[in-house]
C-alpha cells in the first residue's frame, strides 16, 4: 500500500503520470528514495497494410513495486509486506520534474553517503525547461 499525505493512496490520477517515493524497512529505518511512473507505453507492431507503429498505455506495476535496489528486492522477496512502509513524496505532472525531485531529495539527503539508505546510485539529466512547472 502507497500513503500520500498520510491517507492511502491506490488510484490513478489523470493528471498526474508518476511520483517520487520513500520506502522505509521499519525493523532497521533504511530507506530508499526512488521515482516511478503510473503508466507503461508499450509500441506495437502497425496494422495491415498501415506504416506507422500503434502505442499502447497500460497502467504500470506501481502498485506493487518496492524499487530497483536489488538488495531491497530480496528483503521484500524474502519477508512480509507489512516489513515496509512506502510513502509517496510528490506527485508529478511530467517525467522531467519527476526526475528533478528524485534527484534533490536523493542529494538532500545524502543516500549516497548515508548507510541509512539503499540508493547506491543517482542518475539524473535534467534541462530547465524540465522543470519550469516548478517555478
């Protein structure tokens, strides 16, 4: 279960296509900061006799996704759900404010030189028009 603003959080928004998150394993307080998108575009082949590809947009696996930290992964793999608490930081409008807030939240809190985080890395390439919404 995803909580925003302490109330849960399970649905879809329509304007909004991801979020940055915090996942916290509460016996040992590490976390993980992260991002995600809410939906998955998916090119499929074109139609007889037509040229151009079709998209598809499913909804993505938010709902049940504990972040891309391998380490993390098998503590989930390996033990209960109830094990972790998973909070959503921001909700985005765009992929590059998405990026943006993963980012400053990482640096802000220093996961990399942290051993109270999971992150072992931030990627991030991010140009001011990304961001503009913020302003």
């Amino acid at each position: 279960m995803w909580y925003y603003d302490n109330i849960l959080y399970d649905e879809v928004p329509k304007e909004y296509i991801g979020f940055v998150y915090l996942i916290t394993d509460l016996p040992t307080n590490k976390m993980y900061v992260g991002k995600k998108l809410f939906w998955n575009t998916r090119k499929l082949k074109p139609l007889k006799g037509k040229a151009r590809r079709r998209i598809q947009v499913v909804e993505s696996d938010w709902k049940t996704y504990y972040g891309s930290n391998e380490e993390l992964q098998q503590l989930v793999e390996n033990s209960h759900a109830e094990r972790f608490e998973r909070e959503i930081l921001y909700l985005c409008a765009k992929k590059g404010e998405m990026s943006y807030l993963e980012a400053k939240e990482q640096f802000d809190r220093n996961v990399l030189l942290s051993d109270e985080y999971y992150n072992n890395f931030i990627g991030c390439k991010i140009h001011g028009k990304h961001v503009a919404g913020l302003k």
